[in-house]
C-alpha cells in the first residue's frame, strides 16, 4: 500500500522516511540506487526539489515504491515526465549490460517504425490543443 502524501510533506522528506523505514543508511541507498550521495543528500535535505524523472524512477526502484508516488510529490504527470527508453531500461533494470540496453533498444526502434511511431517523436503534453496522439 502507498503512503498518501501529506499536505506539508516535501519530496525530500518522503524520501528520507521510506528510506528510513528500510533502516538504511543514505550511503548505502545511495549507491543501490547509483546516484551520487551528494544528490541524494540535496534531494531529501529539498535543495533539489525536482529531480529528473530517470533519478525518482531509481529511488523508487530502490525504494520498492510505486514511482508515481514520488511524481506526486514534484506535480509531475506520468504521460509528460516519463524518461527515455534506455533510461528507463537502465533505472528498471540494473543487471542489464550496456550491450543488453543497446539490443533492446534497436528492437524497441524496429517495432515503433514499423507501428508507424517515430523513436524520437517528443512526447504530448497533457491538455495540448496541438497534440497530433
């Protein structure tokens, strides 16, 4: 179950509690999660109070929590915000070779084109007039 965000409670701090409730320590989430301490540290002390979308995919990842709850936090919508596809690939699937992430992606690319979408079409953006999706 998903922890309902609380009127005053800001991303870092969210973060930071789940973290806490895995009783692990910044250090070492931080390197499950392959982001610099450093960034983990200004995230959850609210200096960087909107992290990319491939970054919350990690912590959430890590964290074993829907990424959406963190989308949440920073108002993003999922359609608007989601990483590119290696990025997500490398967030979700960490045991992955770089040679793997190159594989899946050429696949993805060939299935795409042959649906008719172009691999590097920028993505819609909720209420657009000028979306063509």
């Amino acid at each position: 179950m998903t922890s309902a965000k609380k009127p005053t409670e800001t991303l870092g701090t969210y973060i930071k509690q789940e973290r806490e409730k895995q009783h692990l320590s910044l250090s070492h989430f931080s390197e499950l999660a392959r982001i610099p301490r450093s960034n983990m540290q200004r995230i959850e002390a609210g200096v960087v109070q909107h992290p990319r979308a491939d970054v919350l995919q990690r912590v959430a990842n890590t964290l074993g929590i829907p990424v959406v709850d963190l989308f949440r936090h920073v108002s993003y919508t999922a359609e608007a915000s989601l990483p590119p596809y290696r990025s997500y690939l490398e967030s979700r699937y960490m045991r992955l070779s770089p040679e793997a992430i190159d594989e899946l992606e050429i696949y993805f690319q060939s299935v795409a084109e042959r649906e008719g979408i172009r691999y590097d079409e920028p993505l819609r953006e909720p209420g657009n007039p000028n979306n063509k999706h």
